[in-house]
C-alpha cells in the first residue's frame, strides 16, 4: 500500500469507489455537491512531501481547511502561513493561492467548499491526470469551465 493509500484506507468512504478522487492529489469526496443541493461539498486528501497544487484563483467557492496530518505551507497573495494538524485555514475566493508539503511524511486535510461544485472539477480533471503526459492547457480549460484560474507552471 503506497503512502496515501494506508492514510486512506482506514475511512469509510474509501471502500465506496464512486467517491475516490484522483487530480491533484489522490482523496475522496465525504459529501458532493449534487447531495447538499450545490451548497457545500466536502473531500479529504492527501499529498506526499513536497506536493501541492500550482498556484490558483477560485472565483466561485471560499475553501476551508482542516490539517488532520503532516504540515502544509500555504501562499495566499504576499503572505505564507503553516497549517498543523488540528489547524483549520481559511481561504476566500478571488485570492491567488497555493500550498505543499513541507513535513518530512505525507500531509491529510479535509477541504470544505462553500457553494459546493469543486468536486466536479476533481472528477473531470482526474480524467487528464490519469495521462501519462498531462496537458496542462486542458487542466487550465478544465478549471476555466468551474470558475478556477490555474496558472501554467513556468517554462524550464
């Protein structure tokens, strides 16, 4: 069982193979948006040492995270804060964001989206994340299509 599996595998979404996942990062949706009437939706994930998203915009949900495991190191306009276990960290839509791993094992984080509607992104995104060779234009069209500036990663 690979890191994030053995995080996962104790919970009992994750025996409910509808609610897995995979973009970003590998995690499951607690309450998606079509059951709470697009009002909120709820996933857990987790990310290994030194992962996270690129950085991005929301322009539809606030997100709220709860840190149950490992240490994430968040970037929001010009400001960077830490998120522990048992911290919660909030993020209003229109700001510019992103965050990692920086403790030594992987993190576990439950993200509460308030309107629901994120999950969808995951599920449509996982599809290009199941590539070999990701394309980051589709990703960026894909968030486009939920309200989600994804900024392409600088050129090497």
């Amino acid at each position: 069982m690979t890191g994030a599996d053995s995080i996962l595998a104790g919970e009992r979404s994750r025996r409910r193979s509808e609610r897995i996942v995979n973009a970003f990062a590998p995690g499951y949706v607690i309450a998606e948006s079509d059951e709470t009437n697009n009002t909120i939706c709820i996933m857990t994930f987790t990310n290994a040492p030194g992962e996270g998203p690129p950085p991005h915009t929301h322009t539809v949900e606030d997100e709220t995270f709860i840190v149950h495991e490992g240490v994430l190191e968040f970037y929001q306009d010009d400001r960077t804060f830490t998120g522990q276990p048992g911290d919660v960290i909030y993020l209003v839509r229109g700001k510019r964001h992103y965050f990692k791993v920086i403790s030594g094992n992987p993190a576990k984080y439950t993200v509460v989206c308030v309107p629901g509607g994120f999950d969808r992104f995951f599920r449509e995104a996982a599809v290009e994340f199941r590539k070999l060779q990701r394309d980051i234009a589709t990703l960026i069209g894909i968030g486009a299509k939920y309200g989600i500036h994804i900024e392409a990663p600088p050129a090497p």
